[in-house]
C-alpha cells in the first residue's frame, strides 16, 4: 500500500485529503504544519508527499527546499496543493521540483490522477 503525506493547515482540507486517499486506497497521512511535515517525512518516507504552499512554520517552498537536503526524502515526490495560483508560485514550486502544482479549488478526479502517476 502506498502511503501519502499530506501537509495542509487547513484541518477540513486536510481530513478531507486522507479521507478520499484512504478511500481509494492509499494508507493517508497527514501533518499541520510544514515542520511538523518534514518531520514526518522524515520518519516515515511517504512515496508521495501533498503539500500546501501557504502555510504557518515552514511555507511549502521551504517544506521542498529541507525535503531535497536530506538523502532520504530528496527523490519523494511533492504536489503542490495550493490557493495562491500567480505564474510566480507555479514557476517557483517548479523549480523547486515539485512533481506537480495542483490550484484550488481543485477537481478531485484531476488531483487523483496526479496522486495515480507520481505513485506508480
């Protein structure tokens, strides 16, 4: 079973993710904060990280950025799941490398699909 990490501040947004991924058959994790995130990633090396990018302690940018300093968890892969939607963000998430850069609101069939590829 493939196991996902979902960093998110917003708790619905948050239960809701690990809901549906559960459901669908992922084990789902998940952390409120940034820190509290790369902590977690960190002992438990998800196969797929979903990470906000505004958030409290660490941003989403900094999240990647400690996520790509430590062998462990430089090659997991991180979505972006974010409001803030500017070329700005995207770009930079990219760069970053993010796996992907997923706006809300988002479809659910879309982010499934984005979850299906970097898990498999």
């Amino acid at each position: 079973m493939k196991r996902v990490l979902v960093i998110e501040d917003e708790e619905h947004i948050r239960s809701d993710l690990i809901t549906v991924l559960e459901f669908e058959g992922y084990e789902a994790i998940g952390a409120e904060n940034g820190r509290e995130g790369v902590l977690m990633a960190q002992q438990l090396l998800p196969d797929l990280i979903i990470c906000d990018v505004n958030m409290p302690v660490l941003d989403g940018f900094e999240v990647i950025m400690e996520l790509r300093r430590n062998l462990q968890t430089a090659a997991i892969p991180v979505i972006f799941l974010s409001a803030r939607s500017d070329k700005v963000a995207i770009e930079r998430g990219m760069q970053l490398g993010a796996a992907a850069y997923v706006r809300k609101p988002y479809a659910l069939k879309e982010l499934l699909a984005v979850v299906d590829t970097h898990t498999n």
